[in-house]
C-alpha cells in the first residue's frame, strides 16, 4: 500500500486525486523501475546489498568488480533484508539461483570446448531487487 500511496503521491502532477492518462503512463514508469518496493526499502535494500559486498569481500579476497554481490550471499541478502521469517523462501530462491547458474555453466562449457566458465556468478544490485520482489511474491502467494 505505501509503494502505491508514494507513487500516487510522486505522480499526481496537478495534485487533483485523479490520475489522467500521463500520470498514469508516469506511474507504469515509477512502478517497474522501483520494482514495487518504496523509496525507504530500496534506500535500504542498498545498504544490505553493501553490507554483503563487504562481507563477501574479505580484506584479502580480489575482487573483481565491486558493484557486484557474489550470488551465493543471495540468501544472506534476502534474510538481512526480509528478517528471520525469510529463512525457507530465501533458502529457495538461493538454491534456484543456483541450478541457474550450474546450467548457464554447463552450456557454457560446452559451447567453448575445453574453456572453464570464469568465476562464481555475481549479481548486480538491479539483479538482486528482482530477486527481492520475487521472494516478495513468493512470500504472498
């Protein structure tokens, strides 16, 4: 309801209560970027996503790209994020992501013969707010 309630808020340019035909196109817009969740849940889903960069990335460790969150700290994410109660759902969704990953590998490989795919996957931070709304769906449903 907040994410509706702010976007209404962001959209409603002539302020009347009533979203004409732009504001409406407006809204589509804020909705799919903010992938459903409000401005204070992305402000922090962006510090958990950090906190786990750091976690993941030990003071020794090389890291390739700092922008990316190493897809096995998916589940870490999502249980920082959602709390506790998160524990089953995000379990799934780590576990998803990660046959995922084994079968982008396993094509990989057979498509560059001899070639090893480089590295763990990594997620960007877009990549882990859609993986956050879909644990939000998968929570609800």
């Amino acid at each position: 309801r907040s994410i509706i309630r702010e976007s209404l808020d962001l959209v409603d340019l002539d302020g009347n209560g009533v979203l004409d035909f732009e504001e409406t196109v407006i809204l589509m817009h804020v909705y799919r970027h903010s992938e459903g969740f409000t401005i204070d849940e992305l402000q922090e889903l962006t510090t958990v996503f950090m906190e786990q960069q750091s976690a993941a990335n030990a003071p020794n460790a090389k890291s390739s790209d700092e922008r990316l969150l190493p897809a096995d700290r998916l589940y870490h994410l999502l249980l920082q994020f959602f709390g506790p109660r998160a524990a089953d759902f995000s379990q799934d969704l780590q576990m998803e992501l990660s046959s995922a990953g084994r079968r982008r590998s396993a094509v990989a490989a057979q498509g560059a013969a001899g070639q090893v795919p480089s590295g763990p996957a990594a997620l960007t931070f877009q990549e882990a707010v859609l993986w956050a709304r879909r644990f939000r769906e998968k929570m609800f449903m």
